[in-house]
C-alpha cells in the first residue's frame, strides 16, 4: 500500500478581543485563562463595553503638620441643622474640618487618645460615638467632646435597635451595650456573652444588614437579633469565616463582605464563598502577623481591601473587587490605613488616610498622578496560542484605543513563548491619524467612535505562544483599551495515511 502524504496549507487569520471585564486571575496558567481574563493587571479600572482604562489619580488634601504619624480613624459627621464635619484621628488627637474643604478651618477637638489603635465612630442621635481602646466611650459635636460617665471602655461600638454597643479588650467575648434609646445609662447586666468558651475574641460589628447585628470573631461569625433586653437572641455561629479587621466589613447591594485569614469573604446570612480564589496567589502574599491592619471600604460598585503585603508592615497593596462585573484588579501607589467617603459639596467622595504620614487623600482624581507620582498601569493578555499548538508567524498587531486630548502613550511589552516582556513598541495616542473604522469593529455602531482610533504594528516573529501587555506609566497619562487583534499565519499539520485501494 502507497503512503499518501497531504501538502500542508497555509492560512491567515485575524482574530481580535474586546472584552476585558474578566479581570485578574493570578491562580491558573495563563494558558487556561478566558480570554476575558488577565493574569496580572494593575491600577486599571474596568468600564462599559468590557474596556480598560487606568484608575483615577489621588491628591492629599489635608495641610501638613501630620506628617510623621498615620492616620487612625476617620468618619464624616452630617448633623441634623446641615452642619458638616470630617474627624480624623492622628499621633492620639482628634481634629476636625468643616465642610468648606479649603482645609483651613481644623481644629483640635481631644487629645489623649491611644496613639496606637485604630479608632472607630458612629453617628447616633445627631453626635459622633467614638471608641479608640483606651478612653471610655464618648461623643462629639464636631467641635467639642463630651465623655460618657457611665459607659465602658470601648474598642469597637455600633449602634442597633436604639441601643449602643461596644467591646473592649477586658472582657473581649463580651457585648456591653446601653438602655434603650439612653447612651448615658449602662445597667451592670446589659451584655451578651459570645462564646466566652472558644478561646476567640471579638473582632467587628455590623448593624446596617437587614435588621439584625452581624457579629464577628476571628475564626467565626453570629448574628443578634431583636429590638430590647427581653427579647434579644443570639445565634450562631451562622459562618464559619471570621476576620481579624472591623476596618474590612463592608456591605454592597445583598452582600456582605470582609477579610479573613483564608482571603475575602461575601455573605449573606444563608451561605458565605471565599471570592478570592482567582488571586489566592496575591492573597497568600499578605503579611498574615499584621493582617489586623487591613482595611477595606465600598464605593460604588467597588470593594476595595488594602492589606500588607510582601513582608511590609503596613499596607502597600489593595485589591479592587468589581461586584458588576465579579472581577479583581492590584492597586499600588497609595497606602491607606482607614477608608471613608466626605460629601464637602453634597457628592460623595473617596477618601483614605494614609498610613504612616498623616495624609488625607482624595481618590479618583482626573489627574493620573498619585501625589505627583506617575502611576504605572497595565493590563496584560492571556497567554494566547489561537487555538493552534504550532509555531505562527505573527505578522501584525492591531490596537484600538481612546484618542486622548493631551500626549499620552500606550508601551506595548511582548512575552513570545513564555519568555520575559520586552518592550515592541511606544504608540503616542494623542497623535495617531488612522481613525477607527466600523467594519473593523464586526458591527455597524461603535458609540465612541469620535473618541476611538486604530494603530497596526507590523513585526514580523515566528512563536507558538505570545502574550501582550498594555502599559502607561507616564505622569499625567491616561489610556483606554478598546480593543486588541493579532494578524498571524501558519500551516496545517502535515496528514499521512494509507490509501489501500
């Protein structure tokens, strides 16, 4: 029988991607991921129609005598007559800003607190209740301060069903909380023990979750119900992830969500997931000994938790969880110790406390600097065979972006066969004339088409595998990825068979 033998074709394909709304998964091969998906992005921003954008700038607000000591608390008082006040808790001292956000007008409204702990607030009957582990619990107007005779020392404090509660580190399984509707009056037997038994502690409280006071220990979580003494049930434990960090629970829409030893947790109430399983590789990074010094906030569609990382002490890493989208992004460049949202001019905005330098800072600024420093953002492609185990010639590469008004660039780095990133090309995207074209695009209306332009890259290499990152780290710059595609060709694997006719 002759041995037939095919000749091997030749094809050319072009094969684009325009969805980037998978985010970050660190945890499988970059080979596996979907191609919505990146196996390292960072500072970037997730936005409509699945593109990619870097993340807004931010800008230290307050004046600067702070600077050697971190921020320990933050919280933004809005009284009943309209006034407003943003306390801040720096080296033991409580300050105070009005609302004219000019930051000239702060003032010093106590002294003596720990220098140490984190310092938490509520707002309850028109005054901010402030717990620092040290003090007893008292309250302030925005201007003066006002102890509480009969309260307890208060490490954590929240309000529910008309009542104060707090914990200290005396008894730390143990809820004290007030008489009803009376934060002056604290009867001897007003508390709930919590498990005095486990040989865990209280960690943080949560009463803005479908009526009830959500209750965390280190390794587990309860919840309290009812409205007075008589009546109030505990019950638990409903969740079998607890948290070190009351800084890191945090509630969007129906969930509720935090920090644990084993990664980041949502809940609610019926069953709990660790969400962070696509980056346990960056979670396994975090400094488990100064875990506690976590913090987390939710703005918007976003929660946001800063840890240490890296052997670092203090946080210098945040991941971003996008809960539209069930997608992670890495942040760097800013190191907050408390998170908070001001409203000076009715609108709310994102602020955080910097951890070692007393600084106040405003996030999702305009300006794609964080305090004068460049941000260096990317994104970075799955590692990409096209579906064909076998060497290709790329021969060109199409990017689609937003026009910028201002110079800005896009570095196109390159990874062919697993090897490092080199960098293939800088595009100025202010610049660029080959105006986007809707036949490119597979549709007939793109909505950002007067916004949008298309640049090729031709440099012909022969690899099995590539992997593409987009990159911008140049002060003031912006980028916006719309799109990307890859022009490449091949040739069929050779066929033998026997032909016995």
């Amino acid at each position: 029988m002759p041995l037939q033998k095919t000749r091997s074709r030749v094809f050319f394909l072009y094969k684009y991607f325009q969805d980037f709304s998978g985010g970050q998964n660190s945890l499988f091969n970059p080979a596996l991921l979907k191609e919505n998906e990146s196996p390292s992005c960072q500072n970037v921003r997730l936005r409509a129609k699945g593109t990619v954008s870097k993340r807004g700038g931010t800008k230290t607000k307050n004046l600067s005598p702070y600077v050697d000591y971190g921020v320990q608390g933050f919280h933004a008082l809005y009284r009943k007559d309209g006034t407003k006040y943003l306390l801040f808790v720096i080296n033991g001292t409580l300050y105070s800003e009005a609302s004219t956000d000019d930051w000239t007008g702060v003032v010093t409204v106590r002294t003596g607190l720990s220098t140490t702990n984190k310092v938490r607030f509520i707002t309850y009957l028109d005054k901010a209740y402030v717990a620092d582990g040290v003090n007893t619990l008292f309250r302030t107007d925005g201007t003066t301060y006002e102890t509480i005779a009969a309260a307890p020392v208060a490490g954590l404090v929240m309000d529910y069903k008309n009542h104060i509660f707090v914990v200290n580190s005396t008894t730390p399984n143990r809820l004290i909380f007030s008489d009803l509707g009376d934060p002056d009056d604290w009867p001897a037997l007003n508390f709930i023990e919590v498990n005095s038994d486990d040989g865990d502690r209280l960690t943080a409280l949560e009463s803005s979750y479908r009526g009830r006071l959500l209750i965390w220990k280190e390794r587990t979580a309860w919840q309290l119900f009812g409205d007075s003494v008589s009546n109030f049930e505990l019950d638990g434990p409903r969740c079998n992830y607890g948290t070190v960090s009351q800084e890191s629970v945090r509630i969007i829409g129906d969930l509720v969500y935090w920090l644990a030893r084993e990664g980041i947790v949502a809940w609610n109430l019926s069953s709990s997931v660790l969400i962070s399983e696509k980056i346990d590789p960056d979670i396994d990074r975090i400094n488990q000994p100064y875990i506690a010094k976590s913090a987390g906030f939710a703005f918007r569609n976003e929660y946001m938790i800063s840890c240490p990382c890296d052997g670092s002490v203090t946080n210098n890493r945040t991941f971003v969880f996008d809960t539209l989208r069930a997608a992670w992004i890495v942040d760097v460049g800013y190191y907050p110790a408390v998170w908070g949202s001001w409203a000076p001019a009715g609108q709310d905005l994102l602020y955080s406390g910097h951890i070692t330098q007393g600084r106040l800072v405003e996030h999702e600024q305009e300006d794609r600097n964080d305090d004068g420093a460049a941000i260096d953002a990317w994104w970075t492609t799955r590692e990409e065979d096209f579906e064909l185990d076998t060497p290709k010639v790329f021969r060109g590469l199409r990017i689609h972006f937003e026009t910028q008004n201002t110079p800005s660039n896009i570095e196109v780095w390159i990874s062919r066969d697993h090897s490092a990133y080199e960098l293939l090309a800088t595009i100025d995207t202010q610049v660029v004339t080959s105006v986007w074209d809707s036949a490119l695009w597979d549709k007939g209306v793109w909505d950002e088409a007067a916004t949008a332009k298309v640049y090729g890259l031709s440099d012909w290499f022969r690899a099995t595998t590539v992997s593409y990152r987009f990159r911008n780290r140049t002060l003031d710059d912006n980028f916006g990825l719309l799109r990307w595609g890859a022009f490449y060709s091949g040739r069929q694997p050779t066929a033998r068979y026997f032909d016995d006719k």
